[in-house]
C-alpha cells in the first residue's frame, strides 16, 4: 500500500508536464468527415422561399396546424445521397463546409444565392473500460473532444490507464487504432484529440485493477473450496 501510495499521483494527474500560465499554440483542428451511414439534415432556403420548396422533402402534411417533419439523408454504400431534383450526390469523405459548397454549385442552374444548412445528426461516441458510467453518447453539436467524452462518462477511474487510452476510428470499413497519452499537455495535438462520429474511446484497467481482479478470483475460488470442503466433512460426520 505505501509504494502504491507513492507512485499513485504518476499515474493520475493529467497533463503532468504542463507549467504554471503556459501559452500553446495548437494547430490541431475539428474537420468532421462524413461517413457511410451518416444521417444527415440538409434544409435549403432562398429570400424568396417559393424556389426552394421542391429541394426539401417532408415527412407529409402536418396535423393539427403543426409544420410537417423535414425528411434527412442516410448516406448510402456508395456514399451518395439522393437529393431532390439534382440526384445521386457523393458526399462521404467530405466535410460539412465542402458539401455545401458542392450543393450550391449542384444547385446554381436552379437557384439563386441558396442558403444551405447541414447538420449531422447521428454523431455519437462510445466510451468503454476504466470510466464511472461507460456507454455510447450522442453529442449535441459539430464536435466533441476526447476530455469532453470521458467528462459525460464521469471521468475515468482510479483504476483507469491515464497514459494509454485508445481512440478506435472507423472509416467505411477501415479501422484506425490510435493511443492518446492524458499524463502528457502534448496530447491536446493529438489527431484523436477532437473525435469523430461512432468513435470509441476505451481505458485499460492499470496494473492495480488486474492484480486486484486476479485476487479477487484466487480468492473466490478459495471460498469455493473451502466450501466444498466444509460441505463434505459435515456429510461424513453426519453418516
């Protein structure tokens, strides 16, 4: 317990190498790249709004006075979407930035000056392991950091691997497996800092919890024992 004690605050604190009203300067950025699968809201609108009716689907007429749903887009295999009047438009891989512009360019023949907002709306992360409430979390926004994740998980745990939390990245079928230093202020620049869509971010138990969880096995296979002993013995004398 005293050289665990000793050793404890290595183990825990974040970004340990950090000094007192430290300036940087980050070039790291959030750049949310669209992906198979993805929900996306897409509302186009113009000054005069009559042009622009036949580019917005709804979910049919509203009842009760109340305004019909606005239909989203789920990008398909081939990473298009089917947009109303234009077609099929390839929009995986791009940003939501780049897939306005390319929808104003799509659109010039029939509008003029179109204001196009897109939003996406299935942006969730998972948190796994060493972590108070792991789960999957959907984030309200363009984008989430890999503190602000853990901070819905409640942080990690005692027990929870600081200095070797993996960040899972999958982009149409591709898996990217990238490990994040928290003990280090160099991982603000890492590029799973800001997280994408279905990211998972999963903490290892330390070396405490694995000795801890191996213990407490060895020691239920010991009362098992024990019990299975006490239980034959008291079968015997009672013969």
């Amino acid at each position: 317990m005293i050289f665990s004690s000793c050793g404890s605050k290595k183990e825990v604190v974040y970004f340990q190498n950090a000094s007192d009203y430290e300036t940087i300067v980050s070039d790291n950025y959030h750049n949310n790249k669209f992906k198979i699968d993805d929900v996306v809201g897409i509302h186009v609108s113009t000054l005069d709004p009559e042009p622009s009716i036949p580019f917005n689907l709804y979910s049919g007429a509203g009842e009760g006075g109340m305004r019909p749903e606005q239909i989203d887009y789920i990008i398909d295999k081939n990473g298009e979407i089917d947009f109303p009047v234009v077609g099929n438009i390839k929009i995986v891989g791009l940003s939501p930035e780049e897939t306005k512009a390319l929808l104003i360019e799509k659109l010039a023949p029939y509008l003029k000056d179109p204001i196009i907002n897109i939003r996406l709306k299935n942006f969730s992360v998972t948190v796994l392991g060493e972590v108070s409430r792991p789960g999957t979390y959907f984030v309200n926004g363009e984008q989430i950091t890999v503190l602000e994740a853990l901070g819905l998980a409640n942080d990690l745990t005692i027990k929870g691997k600081r200095d070797n939390v993996l960040v899972i990245r999958d982009f149409n079928g591709t898996k990217v497996y990238t490990r994040i230093d928290l003990t280090k202020k160099e991982s603000l620049n890492s590029p799973v800092y800001y997280l994408t869509q279905n990211d998972v971010v999963y903490v290892e138990p330390n070396k405490s919890a694995i000795t801890a969880s191996a213990l407490d096995n060895r020691a239920s296979i010991l009362v098992s024992i024990a019990s299975l002993l006490i239980t034959s013995t008291v079968l015997i004398l009672t013969r």
